[in-house]
C-alpha cells in the first residue's frame, strides 16, 4: 500500500468514526462502524509492517 492508499484509508477510518457520533445512529449501527474500524485499522496496520520489515531486509537500498 503506497502512501496515498494509506492517507485515503486513515481519511476513511476518520470520516466513518465521526458519522458513528451522529445522534441518530443506533446501537447496532454503531456495532457496525466499530468492526469497519477495527477492520480498515488492522489492515493498515499490516501494510505499514510489511513496509516497515522490506525496508530493513538486508541488502535492502534504503
């Protein structure tokens, strides 16, 4: 995942999390937005590991 795909995804999270606050989402709408969140964040969290880890591989050009 290059970094626009990353930006697009935490803009994601972020916008899904507010419209969660709204007054007029229910309990299990909100359940929902929940599992979408824990889902995109664990996702990104994988991406940015592997990147991580492939920069640091030896004999990798940083």
């Amino acid at each position: 995942m290059d970094d626009l795909h990353m930006a697009v995804l935490l803009e994601r999270i972020g916008l899904i999390a507010k419209l969660s606050t709204r007054v007029d989402c229910d309990a299990e709408e909100r359940e929902v937005v929940a599992a979408w969140i824990s889902e995109m964040a664990s996702a990104a969290n994988e991406e940015l590991l592997k990147a991580i880890f492939n920069s640091n591989a030896p004999g990798k050009i940083h």
